[in-house]
C-alpha cells in the first residue's frame, strides 16, 4: 500500500485519487479475464447464479471506478485546482459503499457454499494452464499454493487493498478540508468507509466460521439448512450450552434460525417468532428463557460471561431479521445494539394440538403469542379477522363459520373476551336471520334482538332478554305471519309467566303461560271493548267460568261452552244501546302490575352498569352499548374509530367524555351538555337512550299501538328518564373519583331531577310510539271534542262569542275589518287571532314543559287583546277567562286535544302542580270537557243566522 506525503492540497489529493483509480482499473481488467470469466465457465449449475450475481457487482463496481477516475480527469484537466465538490468519491459515498457491500456479501455466501472449492476441482486444467497469469497478482504464489487459495485471494485482497487507499485519502481530506464548510460531509464518509471494512472483516470471519460447519456436518443436515446467504453466528460448542430440553447436543444460532440438534435430527425456530425473555421468575441461574408461538425451552450458559454473549448475540440477531437487514458493520461491541421489539408482524402456522391446529395467522405478535389486529384462517373455512391480546381473541372480530351442509356462512361481528365473543355483536346467520344483541362465552346473554326476514318462511322479530342462548326473562315476540306479538315472560326459548297477546285486528289478551302453553284464567279484550275475564282457549273461545263486560257496563257472568253459554249470573243492567260507555271497560289496562318497569329491560341497565365498574374503559365502550348502530357495516366503522387509533395520539374529534361531565355539573349548562350527550352515539349516554329507544319501538309500535298498554309505556318512559339520571350520577361520581375528588350524592333530589331535566330530553326518541297510545287511548272523547267544533265551527264569530256568554265589552270587534259588501255578524275565524295562532303550536312540540309554555303565551295573548280593546291593563277572572279561552280552542281546531291534555298533565314536572302552569292546564281540561260534552248534547247549531 502506497503512503500519502504530508501537507497535501486539496488538488494533490485528486491527483493521488485519480492515479489510485487508474491502477485499480488495471487491475480489475485483469482480474475479469484471468479469473472471473473462467470461473463462470467453471462453475457447476447449483454455483453458476451466485457467480453470475458476483460477476454483476464486480462489473457495476468497476463501472463505478471507472466513472471516478473519469470525473478526476476531467476536472484536473480543464481547472487550475480542485475543490471537495470535484471529488466523485465524496458526494457519492453512499452509492460506492452500497456497491462494495453488495460484491463483498456475494462473495462471502459464494465461499459459504464452498463455491471456489467445486469451481476448482471441477475445470482444475483451465486453471492450471493460468498459473502464471495468477502469479501476477499474489506476491507469494507458489506451483504449491492451491487454485482455491489463489482465487479466493485475488476476489478478495485487491478491493480490500483498494478501500485501504480510500482511508488514507478520506485521512488527507480530512486534514485539508478542515477550515472548509465540507468537512462533515468528509468526516462522515471516512468514517462510513472505516465501516465498511469491518464490516468486510465481519463478514468474511462469519463466511468461513459457516463454510467450517458445513464441512463439520452430516449431507442430512447440510442438505436441510445451508443456504448461501445464512451465516452461523454462534455455536455452543464454541461457547458452552446447553438447551433445556434435555434430547438437545448442540445449539446452532444463524442470522434467520436458532437450530437445536438432537442426535440425527434438529428443530428450527425463525427468529422472527423468537423471543428472549430474562425478566420472567422462573429463569434459573445463568439461563436464557426462549419462547416461540408453540414451545418453550431455556438455554442454560455455564457463567454469566457466556450468558450475557449469548443474550446478546440472539437478541441482535433478532433485532436484525426483523429490520429485514443486517447492522453496518455487522457487530458493534459486546453490550451494544437495541433489544428487538417485544410486539411484531408475521405469518405463522400453528402445527400443535390446540383450537389453532393448523389455523394460519397473519398479524401482530407479542411476547409469542397473536396480539394486536390479525388475521387467523382454518382450513375447514373458518376465518377470523379482527384483534388479539395474549394469544386469543379480544376486542373486535368477524368471525365467519361455513355451514356443513350449504355453501353459505354464519357471520359474526362481534366483541370478544379471552377467545369467546363476549360484549356486543351483530350476527348475520347462513339462513338469512340476523342477531343484533350481547354475547357472553360465545351464547347470546342480555339484551338482543333476533330477526328473521319477511322473506323468509316463518318471518319473525325478537326483541329482549336471552341466557344461555335462549329467549329468557322478559321478551318481545312478533309473529308477522300471525300478526300478533307477545309481549312478556321467557324461560328456556318458551313463553313461560305472566304474557300479553296483542293482535292486529286490535283483539289483545292476558294471560299465563307455562311452557308455551296458556294455562289458568286470563283477560281478553274484543275489538268491540268487550272485556272477558275466565278461561278461554288459543282460538279466543270463552271456555268454562268466565265473566263478559260490554262496553256500556252491562255484564255476563256465568259459564261458557263451545257451542252455548249458560248465564247462572247477570248484574250491573244498564242501557244497552252502547251510548253511554263505562271507562273502566273500555280503557282497562294490561301488563303494568305484571311487569314492573324495574324489570323489564334489566339486561341493558346490566351492561351499562359493567362498563360503569370497569372505570370506563375505552375497549369496554362499544362491547357494553352499540345499538347506535344499524348495520354491520356501521358497527365495523364504529369499531375502526374507537380501537385503531392506540398509543398516546387523540383520535380526531373524540372527547374525554369523564373531562365533560364535571365541566357541565352547574344547572345553567347541565340540561344542554346532556341533551347533546344524548343526541350523540359516541357518547356512552347516547348509546343508553337508542338502546332503550329500540326497546320502547319493539313493544309499541305497529301492532303493539293499543290503548290497553298505555300505563305500561307511560311508567316505561318516567323509569327511562330516572335510570338515565341515575348512570349519569354514576359517571359523574366515576369522573369525580378518578380525579380524586368526592361527589356528595343525594338520592331523593336525584329522582326529581330526573324526571325534571331528563324526560324532556328523551321525550322525542319515544313520542311517536307514546303520542299514539294517547291519541288511541282518548280516541272516543277526542271524536266527540272534534263533532264539538265541527258544530261551533259553523258559528261566525259574533255568534260564537254571543254563545258562548262572553261580555260584550270584551269582543274585539275592532279587529274584524270589513270590505263594502261584508256583514259584520257574518265574518269568522278574525278574533283573538294571535291567540289562536299561538296555541296551534301546541302539536309542534314535544316537551310538556313547552307546551305548557305555548299555553301561557296563549293566555298572555288573550290578556293583551283584552286589554287593547278596554285600553287599559286587564287580568280576566276564572268566569271569564273560561269561555275565553273556550273560543281560542274552538278556533285553533286542533286534533286530539284530550290525547295532548293528557300527555302534559301525565309528563308534568311535579314541580308545576298548584302554580299557573297548573291553573292554566286546568283551564283547557275545562275547556276539552265543555265542548266535548255539554255544548254538544245540550245545543243545535240553527241553520240560518
């Protein structure tokens, strides 16, 4: 090697590099036609691609060459000096680095395979006949020195010679660009080219201690695991120990495999599903703990020297298969270099028994066992997609399961817990049914809903509680081939207990059920109000003792046969014409002693109550409540919300929702936070009131739209409103706890508020179904309220107030404005007109809170046009605002007024009773009872005026 003279310039330098390059040229030509081109004509076939990829990197690295020394010449030629710019070398480190290390680990795997070695045995008379040409490059080349000596040799020394001169100018660089703004970009190269020779170093001690096992090994075993780019890196006969496994002799740790011989045969273990764990209690004295996805054994070192190379180097190791490349250089110090990471990403088949035998998994991995998001596939079909935690199924998954008999699948989407769905899922089943509900150790459990489609054979819809994977407790069923649904009590997939049977026609029963069968007395109700009470069979034929009740009170008590009755009994004979009807016939309501409130949906209330236990936790968000969603497809999204975003980052647009609740604890922004969190469906209060909305739905609408269930549905609402006040106390005090403040909780006060902040919020979820229990439950008082104005309508309005024995100074006569041709007595619908508009507004809320304040404003307008017409203040007394207030109700004609009066009177906040909210709803009952009663039977509208 050529030494550099002191005190060079930058010029000097270039001038040395380029006369470098042009010898190294030389040299290469040499090399290609004395060795590399007979060696390709040499090589056997199993040989020939690694030294037709050698001969690609010498020929790309003697390009290289070749286009430095051009660049040198061209810039010494055409300027008076060089500057680091000119220097080809420098500025593309990186690309004559990359190419040395490619040429130098093709050469090394050629040597592992004993390449040189066949190469020279197989055309030895080709490379006898070079002798003299090979004499030319190796100083100390004797006719004893063997061809593969020599062509290992001269593959080898010229390019590291080469980089030796690189170092030496890189050195001089270094000294002249030191007050030049290069200088990192120098000191840089240098030191990645002081690299690259330990790494060459490193890899051809790794290609030769490979190439000696090769040689040491039976053909079985080098037949099944050499493989030109593996590298033995340790080996225990080289560094003491032993596996644990006991039938082990001999521990081989490569760069992509740790191998353990046993006598004739070995196991292999990819290092990328290898784990090295110290950490673990039970790792005895100087043992390593080695754990793969299906076995586990311990290396055991004889000293803690040992221990700590061998940890080391496996770590490494696997640290560098996963990075999918080797260090540069390849071994730093003992002790140095990261620790792989404990969670990665592989495909791995299970081969142990187990539930996984032969199951394919594609995902992450943690400590050697599935964990994070993947995908396991069966070969019978099954497939599972979604997230794993230690080795089994946990958080969200779809799990598709082929039907033996039919080429079709059971889908589920579902949350699971330990390898068993548990939370929340929706189930598309191979026969078309469809299952929305709560799952416990893969048997449906809670709350769900069971669908069969309208196109299927027997259309059915059940809505309600389930143990075991069996309708159980208190249940909603929809025949909608019968059209009937039943609504009550379950026990093992049966109607079993107290049962309401309501059916299209509007016909509706009570009764007990034992095992799907009616047993004992029960109530029946006929579309015609009729009431039968006694025993009756499934087709609703009166059987036995029983008592019938008409409409008008009349009643039949006796006992009835299929083909007569015997009457034994009549009392209570009033008119049978059926005009005057007994409202405790008519309106007879079902099922509320039955199935107290506090009963009925307790599978929901359960969950809700579980996600409150476990701290709120956001992997417990959607397994506890997802009926926000109707779809699978919504579910899946939802599910990519809430758990693909982990770590530390903030999913976008989600809230702290414990944060929120104790910023909105003041009653002045209490009542809005909680009706946005209600109105939210990632709000765990939001997911509460659509389940509960989805309940309500199920039991009463469509045929479930009957009169006689009325006081069922309205407790159902209040206790709606008070469980929805009481979780939110819950999780207030939750958020308050994990603050470490206390929350001071009184209960009595915490009903009232429920009731008072909480029903008119959810109101609007449930008021068509609960709006139209109403209308029909005062379906008949409302109709005679309506022939009532229909009557009063055909009044002009100076009639109307004449009739009504309103005083004449208070008519507002002023208002009526008439053309030439009008008649004063003649003009309608002008009076107390803003009034009227005002209380029209009554149907287009829900809140009774604002349609008591609809009210007021209609009183208020009376007031004011009352006193516009006397021209000073005026507050009418009880005498007159009645009729008053009787002509604005006769002019706003709205529908269903007693089904509205009603509902307020029902959903009040308690605290309105006795002030004038109260007094004025007073007023309007007053004013429903006289049109609809009185002013009807005692007055007949005259046909003239």
């Amino acid at each position: 090697m050529q030494s550099l003279p002191q005190d060079m310039s930058i010029t000097d330098v270039a001038t040395s590099l380029l006369r470098t390059e042009e010898t190294f040229s030389a040299c290469l030509a040499r090399i290609n036609s004395v060795v590399l081109q007979p060696l390709l004509q040499s090589g056997s076939l199993e040989n020939l691609k690694l030294f037709l990829l050698l001969n690609d990197h010498f020929h790309v690295l003697w390009n290289l060459t070749e286009e430095n020394y051009r660049t040198l010449q061209k810039t010494l030629s055409t300027l008076e000096s060089a500057s680091i710019q000119d220097i080809y070398l420098v500025w593309k480190a990186d690309l004559f680095l990359d190419t040395y290390i490619q040429y130098f680990s093709t050469f090394a795997s050629c040597t592992v395979v004993q390449g040189f070695d066949h190469a020279a045995r197989k055309k030895s008379e080709i490379w006898k006949q070079h002798k003299q040409s090979l004499q030319q490059f190796l100083t100390d080349f004797s006719p004893n020195t063997s061809i593969v000596v020599a062509l290992h040799t001269i593959l080898n020394k010229p390019f590291r010679d080469h980089l030796q001169q690189y170092s030496l100018i890189f050195s001089k660089l270094k000294e002249t660009s030191s007050q030049y703004p290069e200088k990192e970009v120098v000191t840089e190269a240098a030191e990645q080219f002081g690299k690259l020779q330990s790494f060459i170093s490193q890899a051809l001690d790794e290609a030769c201690l490979t190439r000696s096992l090769w040689k040491s090994l039976g053909h079985k075993f080098v037949d099944a695991l050499c493989v030109p780019n593996r590298r033995l890196l340790e080996d225990s006969r080289n560094l003491t120990a032993f596996p644990s496994t006991g039938r082990s002799d001999r521990i081989l740790l490569f760069d992509d495999i740790l191998v353990l011989i046993q006598g004739s045969g070995f196991q292999s273990f990819d290092l990328k599903l290898v784990w090295v764990d110290t950490t673990s209690k039970d790792v005895g004295k100087h043992a390593l703990r080695i754990v793969t996805p299906e076995e586990e054994f311990f290396i055991l070192a004889k000293d803690p020297k040992a221990q700590a190379v061998w940890q080391w180097k496996l770590n490494q190791a696997v640290r560098q298969v996963l990075n999918g490349k080797r260090d540069f250089p390849l071994w730093g110090k003992a002790g140095e270099g990261r620790d792989p990471p404990a969670c990665r990403c592989f495909k791995f088949t299970f081969r142990a028994e187990g539930r996984f035998k032969n199951a394919v998994y594609d995902g992450e991995w943690c400590l050697s066992k599935p964990h994070g998001k993947g995908t396991l596939t069966w070969l019978d079909g099954r497939n599972y997609v979604g997230d794993f935690k230690e080795g089994l199924e946990h958080g969200f998954g779809i799990c598709l399961i082929p039907r033996v008999s039919e080429d079709r699948y059971d889908c589920y989407k579902c949350h699971w817990r330990e390898g068993k769905m548990s939370g929340y899922g929706i189930c598309e089943y191979g026969n078309d049914m469809v299952y929305k509900g709560y799952f416990k150790e893969n048997m449906r459990q809670g709350f769900g809903i069971l669908e069969n489609p309208s196109s299927a054979d027997h259309p059915f819809k059940y809505t309600g509680h389930w143990d075991n994977d069996k309708k159980s407790g208190y249940g909603i069923w929809d025949d909608k081939e019968k059209g009937e649904r039943y609504i009550g009590m379950w026990h093992e997939g049966q109607r079993h207990g107290p049962g309401i049977v309501v059916m299209q026609s509007g016909v509706c029963y009570q009764r007990t059920f034992h095992l799907d069968k009616m047993v004992g007395s029960g109530t029946l109700i006929l579309e015609d109000d009729c009431v039968y009470e006694g025993h009756f069979s499934g087709d609703l034929t009166f059987v036995g003792k029983g008592k019938l009740t008409f409409p008008n009170g009349f009643v039949l008590e006796g006992t009835f046969t299929n083909k007569s009755s015997q009457v034994t009994q009549t009392r209570r004979i009033l008119d049978a014409s059926g005009e005057l009807q007994d409202d405790a016939v008519t309106k007879v309501q079902l099922g509320h002693e039955e199935f107290p409130v506090e009963r009925r949906w307790e599978g929901l209330y359960s969950q809700f109550l579980e996600f409150i236990h476990s701290g709120g936790q956001a992997e417990m968000e959607e397994s506890f409540m997802g009926f926000h969603v109707q779809t699978s497809k919504e579910l899946r999204k939802s599910q990519e919300y809430l758990f693909c975003h982990s770590g530390t980052e903030e999913v976008p647009g989600k809230v702290d929702f414990l944060e929120e609740l104790i910023e909105h604890q003041e009653e002045e922004v209490l009542q809005g936070f909680l009706q946005q969190a209600l109105m939210s469906s990632l709000h765990p209060l939001g997911k509460l009131l659509k389940a509960l909305t989805v309940a309500f739905q199920a039991t009463y609408s469509g045929i479930g739209a009957n009169k006689h269930l009325l006081t069922m549905a309205q407790a159902e609402v209040k206790h709606y409103a008070r469980k929805i006040w009481e979780f939110y106390r819950a999780l207030l005090h939750l958020a308050l706890e994990v603050r470490g403040q206390l929350a001071a909780d009184d209960l009595e006060q915490s009903d009232l508020d429920g009731l008072r902040i909480i029903l008119p919020l959810i109101l609007p979820s449930v008021y068509p179904e609960l709006s139209m229990l109403y209308m029909l439950y005062h379906e008949k008082e409302d109709d005679h309220y309506c022939q009532g104005i229909v009557d009063l309508s055909l009044l002009p309005d100076v009639k109307l107030l004449e009739f009504l024995d309103i005083q004449k100074q208070l008519w507002p006569l002023k208002d009526l404005k008439l053309t030439s041709n009008q008649r004063r007595s003649l003009v309608k619908d002008r009076c107390f007109l803003s009034a009227i508009e005002c209380l029209q507004k009554l149907i287009t809320t829900v809140d009774p809170r604002e349609k008591l304040d609809i009210l007021q404003k209609t009183y208020e307008e009376i007031e004011k046009t009352i006193s516009r017409v006397l021209e000073k203040e005026y507050n009418p007394p009880m005498d007159d605002l009645l009729p008053l207030l009787t002509y604005v109700v006769t002019r706003a004609r709205i529908q269903h007024l007693g089904a509205e009066i009603h509902l307020i009177r029902d959903l009040m906040d308690p605290a309105n009773e006795g002030g004038m909210y109260d007094f004025l709803l007073t007023a309007l009952e007053s004013c429903y009872a006289l049109i609809r009663n009185e002013i009807r039977q005692s007055w007949h509208v005259p046909h003239n005026s």
